[in-house]
C-alpha cells in the first residue's frame, strides 16, 4: 500500500478539468487516509459545477487505483470550509503600501535561525536581479537591521509627514532600531506595536518598488497575526536550519501562513552545512536534509540552503552584508538563486520572457 506522500504526489498529475494546473497545486487535497480497506481521498469542493466534480473525483479514483497495492479508492467530497468566509473578509480588507508591486514576508518559527540575516541579503539578491526593493524591520522588539545595513542617520519627514527610508546599498529600509538609542529597550503592548507596524507599511515614502521584504519577528503571536491580517502579502518565506527542534516550529509557522490565505513561496534551509577550507569535505554539524525533508512532507519548495561562513556573520555584525560587498562569494551566489525562484514565482511572466531570451529585467 503506497504512502499518503505517494498518493500526493500521483495526485499531482490530475489537472483541473480545463487548466494546466494540478489538484494539488489548487489546494483541493484535504487529508488522505490509507488503511486496510482501502483510500479514502478527503477533497475540497471546487466548483459548482456537478460535472466539473464529478470528472474530478473519477480522474482521482483513476489514478490512485492503478497504484500498486490500491484494491479500493473512496472520493470524499466536503463542503465549505466553516472559516472560509472569515478569511475571505480577512483578505478583502489587506492593501499594499502605495506604488509597491510585491510584499514578501520572512519568517521563522522560533529564534536563532539567521531570519533576519536571510531577510537581508535576500533584500540584496533581488536588487543585484534588477528589482527596486524595500526592507522594513517588523520585529519592534528585537530590531536588528539597521545594525545590519548600517547608517544611522536621523530619520526624516516629508512636508505630508511621511517616513522617508534610509537608503544603503541600493535598496530602501526602516527599523525601530532607527529611532530609539541602542541600550533602550522597547516596553510596548500589543496595540502600540501595532500601530508603529502599520505606520511603516503604509506611511513611509517607499517610492516606487517591485518587491518589499518584510523581516518578521520569530514565532507565530500577535505581531505576526497582524501584518498576516492587514497586508495584502505575495507570500511568506521560512527559514530554519536543519535541528528537528526548528522543523518543529516551521510547521506551525506555515500552518500560521495557510490559515491565514497566505502562500507559502518556500523554504530556505540557513546553516545547512560546513565546508572544511582545508580539505574541502562538507559537514552537517546541525543534521542533514532536514529542511528538504520537510519541505516534502509539507509540499513546499525548498528555495535552497546556505552553508556555514563566516563571512555571512562579520558581513552581518559589521553593517557589511556578504551579498553587497562580495557578490562572488558561494553564499551571495545561492541567495542569488533563491531570489530568482522567489521572482519566478511572483512574476512567472517575466521569468518566461528572461528564459526565453526575449527580456533582461
């Protein structure tokens, strides 16, 4: 009897009658049970259309039942979702900030997973492909990127009282850490932090943008919850490194991500692994395949995994991020490549012009 993975992905080769997209991909697979009776095929109802799910539901007996091991296969269709309707409110009420084409989130279920050193050289990465970026720093509590980026200049207004952005290596940022002193600790309630949160989405004179990174605080709690909720997101990113401890906590983050109606882009694995520089042979010091194995577990695509350096670290702690200063060094090249993925799957138009030669954005 094939695993309920395998059946997923088998699944994956059923389109939606009259797309060249799979079920899957729609997100009509809801849960699949394999037990000595036979598979039951949990699927969400797609269309009002009683032809469209009944041409559907014999593609999947189909397909499944010629499995090996597969003697019987039950389609069971479901109703609306209960929360649907509140999610759609939810998302009837987000909006970008003003002249922004892209917002991207970066997340991480728990701390110490290198979050927001990927959220900014990620940054970096799509503006070394040519996209005119933005960083805000969403994590009021704990704001890290201007020790990144550097430039502690004083923040300015416009004559409308607008936040305009620091602006360093090429791309455009604000953080809390711009306007309190480096020793002060931030002691805010929740709606507090939510009304700072808000003012740097929708008032800071971001200019024109293809994609603003937002760099979320660790975890799943109200901060999180209320960007999620208020923000019209392109999609999240996670980040994790290779422990099952942090897989553990990735889970809820994309689960945060899901029910909520946000995509998730992927899956970016940070100390994936050391290469010796004397001989030249790769360790896994924290577990290997952890965030690839994940990633298939929870269908999601892993963007790509970044080694052990220091150079990312002293890049990071001296306002020097590796990306800007050198963009030959292995770990630019791979946060290069996870920027082009994100692109391709935010833009697939302009990646198909890129690939066949047509555009160079």
């Amino acid at each position: 009897m094939p695993t309920p993975q395998e059946i997923l992905e088998e699944l994956k080769k059923v389109k939606y009658p009259g797309f060249s997209r799979d079920i899957v991909s729609f997100g009509l697979i809801r849960d699949i049970q394999v037990g000595y009776s036979g598979v039951t095929v949990y699927v969400r109802n797609p269309s009002s259309n009683e032809e469209v799910v009944a041409t559907i539901a014999r593609e999947i007996e189909r397909s499944v039942g010629a499995m090996a091991g597969v003697e019987q296969v039950r389609v069971e269709i479901l109703g609306p979702d209960p929360n649907e309707q509140a999610r759609r409110a939810i998302q009837s009420q987000r909006r970008k900030p003003e002249n922004v084409r892209h917002v991207v989130a970066v997340a991480s279920g728990k701390g110490g997973v290198g979050k927001s050193t990927v959220a900014v050289n990620l940054a970096l990465a799509f503006a070394a492909l040519g996209w005119r970026t933005g960083l805000m720093d969403a994590d009021v509590y704990g704001p890290s990127l201007a020790l990144m980026v550097g430039g502690k200049q004083p923040v300015t207004l416009t004559a409308q009282k607008r936040i305009v952005p620091l602006e360093r290596y090429g791309i455009r940022y604000v953080s809390m850490a711009l306007f309190i002193d480096d020793e002060r600790p931030v002691i805010w309630r929740g709606p507090m932090v939510a009304k700072l949160e808000n003012e740097f989405l929708f008032n800071v004179e971001w200019g024109e943008l293809d994609c603003l990174v937002l760099d979320l605080p660790p975890g799943t709690g109200d901060a999180q919850l209320t960007i999620t909720q208020r923000v019209a997101l392109d999609g999240g990113i996670i980040v994790t490194t290779p422990q099952e401890l942090a897989l553990l906590d990735v889970r809820r983050g994309v689960t945060m991500f899901k029910q909520v109606g946000v995509p998730v882009l992927g899956v970016v694995e940070n100390m994936s692994y050391y290469t010796c520089r004397n001989c030249g042979s790769r360790h896994q010091i924290f577990g290997q395949g952890g965030g690839a194995r994940m990633a298939r577990e929870m269908n999601l695509t892993l963007l790509g995994e970044l080694p052990i350096v220091s150079e990312l670290r002293e890049g990071a702690d001296r306002a020097r991020p590796l990306v800007a200063v050198n963009p030959t060094h292995p770990a630019s090249i791979v946060f290069r490549q996870i920027a082009a993925k994100i692109r391709a799957q935010l833009d697939p138009t302009l990646f198909a012009r890129v690939e066949t030669g047509s555009s160079a954005d």
